[in-house]
C-alpha cells in the first residue's frame, strides 16, 4: 500500500465534489484553506491506483492543480 498526502489547490473547491470513486484507493479529508484549497490523504494499493487518483481529482471543478506534499509506502 502507499500512502500520500497531497493538496487540492483551487479557489472554491467543494470537499463533497471531492469524494468520488479512485477504484483501488481511498481518500480522507483532512482540512481545509478557504480560497486555497484542500489537503487529502489518500491510501492506494499501488503507485498506479495513486496516479489515476491524482489525475481524477486534476478533473474536478475549480481544481487548479494537484500537489504531493508526502508519500509513504507501508508494507
């Protein structure tokens, strides 16, 4: 499994439009930057499940861009 932090940038960013279906990965909110963005964990069965997740979340409106901010493999 591989865990990530990552941050949603974009002003306006709904945390509802953000919980949709990653296949092999879950995700968290953790908080919330009004007009900033949103910090996700996220935990996926491999780096593949990681990268279609983060390429979904790039899709959502408002979302500006996709940032990691920590990534840990756990065994």
């Amino acid at each position: 499994m591989i865990e990530s932090l990552i941050l949603i940038e974009g002003e306006n960013v709904q945390e509802e439009n953000l919980n949709i279906s990653l296949m092999n990965a879950k995700q968290v909110v953790i908080g919330s930057i009004i007009g900033f963005g949103v910090i996700l964990h996220i935990a996926a069965n491999s780096h593949d499940d990681l990268s279609n997740a983060l390429l979904e979340f790039a899709k959502v409106i408002n979302v500006t861009g996709v940032l990691t901010l920590m990534l840990r493999l756990s065994q």
